[in-house]
C-alpha cells in the first residue's frame, strides 16, 4: 500500500520518500513535499492484537491517534491511509478544525488504557495541535486512491 500511496503522491507533482525518518525514533510509512507544503501518511492495514477484539473499534481510535501524536506535528499534512474495504475509526478530536476538550479527554482514556500515560499525557498536551488532515483510501487491486480531506 505504501507504494501505491507513493505512486500516486509522485503523479500529483510531489517528492515522495518511503520509510522516511523523522527523528531518531520515528519512521513515516510515505513523506511528500511539493506545492509548498509537506505531507505524511501513515498506512493502517487494520491489524488488531487478539487480545483487544472485545474493543477492536476503541482500540484502532486510539492507535490512530498515537500516530497521529507521533506524526502530524511532523509535517503540514498529516493522513491515514486505509485499504479502501476498511473504514477506520477516525478520532473525532483530532480533525482539523476546533478541538474539543471533552472528546479530546474521551480519546485520551482510551489512548491510555491501550498504550499508557505517557501517550495520554501528550495527547491531552498536544492533541489541539496534532490534527488529522484526512484519510486515503487505497483500492490494491486498481492501484488506486480515493482522498478525503476532513
């Protein structure tokens, strides 16, 4: 999927980088610059731990916003690439736009009860900055994305 979403970064005009590094912990999945502005997508196949199925759609909210935290601050544009069967739990709280501290407070428990306080913390620190600029979509056998600007 991470050549796919590349393929068609590259025909819209951009520079792509796969498994780009952004700091000495941090590898995005696809980093594009062009049009004066920089783009990073994460690719979220939809892999969930056994262990978390009795809250499979909590779980993927707050992975996605721990990617979010890890990422979006990195670059202009932030966006989660998804196979285009998978609709994924987009977090409301980090859509661009107004943050609300009550949804960002929700997500936060559940980031918490997933991967820690620490992510907790940092969400609630970051999280009105740290902004979901849309999903991609990507259709495997057509080679193909459909993007969503939120």
């Amino acid at each position: 999927m991470q050549l796919i979403v590349a393929e068609k970064l590259r025909e819209l005009g951009f520079d792509v980088s796969i498994e780009h590094q952004i700091d000495d912990v941090h590898i995005a999945d696809v980093y594009a610059q062009g049009y004066d502005r920089s783009l990073i997508v994460e690719v979220e196949t939809g892999y969930l731990p056994p262990i978390f199925i009795d809250r499979a759609e909590e779980y993927m909210e707050a992975k996605i916003a721990v990617k979010a935290l890890k990422y979006s601050c990195a670059a202009d544009e932030f966006y989660v690439a998804t196979p285009s069967y998978l609709r994924l739990p987009i977090p409301r709280a980090l859509l661009t736009g107004a943050t609300n501290l009550n949804e960002l407070k929700v997500l936060g428990s559940k980031v918490r009860d997933f991967f820690g306080d620490k992510w907790e913390a940092l969400l609630l620190n970051k999280g009105s900055d740290c902004k979901i600029s849309g999903a991609m979509y990507v259709n495997i056998s057509k080679r193909d994305i459909y993007i969503v600007k939120f």
